[in-house]
C-alpha cells in the first residue's frame, strides 16, 4: 500500500499532535477524581481518597473527635458529613 505526499504529510501531522499532547499530559501532576453533588442546601465539590490517604484522614479525625472537637467543626474543615464522622 503506497501513501500519497499528501496523505504521509497528514500521518506525520498526527503524529506531533499527539506527541504534544502526550507531552503536556506528562508535564501535569495528576489530579484527583472529584465530582459535584447536588443536595437540596447547594452543590458540593467532593473528592475521592486513595487507601492511604483514607486511612491517614481516619485516624486523623478520630484523633481530633477524641480531643473534643465538635462534629459541625470537623464536617466544615474537611469537608465531609456529620453523619460520616460519626459512623467513624
């Protein structure tokens, strides 16, 4: 199968998009997968732990739930339900 000037010229034009592309991907720090949540008081931007960033967040807020932190505090700062601090 022989390729035309033309048509070897649009291959290679390809080629360097997706080379350019591939190299801006690389040069970004990845981001974590975070989706917004509609409740009936407003939208809420949400994010998604690892295991052991999940693991580091529990102990943390245990910690903090033990020293007297109230619950309405904790759910503002890190961003999580009263309900999920509890269930801790």
């Amino acid at each position: 199968m022989s390729l035309s000037k033309r048509q070897i010229s649009q291959l290679k034009k390809l080629i360097e998009t997706a080379q350019a592309l591939l190299a801006e991907a690389s040069d970004k720090t990845p981001i974590r997968k975070s989706k917004i949540i509609s409740n009936g008081s407003g939208s809420k931007l949400t994010t998604r732990r690892s295991g052991k960033e999940l693991v580091a967040f529990k102990k943390t807020l245990r910690a903090e739930r033990k020293s007297g932190v109230p619950v309405v505090e904790l759910a503002k700062r890190h961003g999580v339900t009263k309900s999920y601090i509890y269930q801790l």
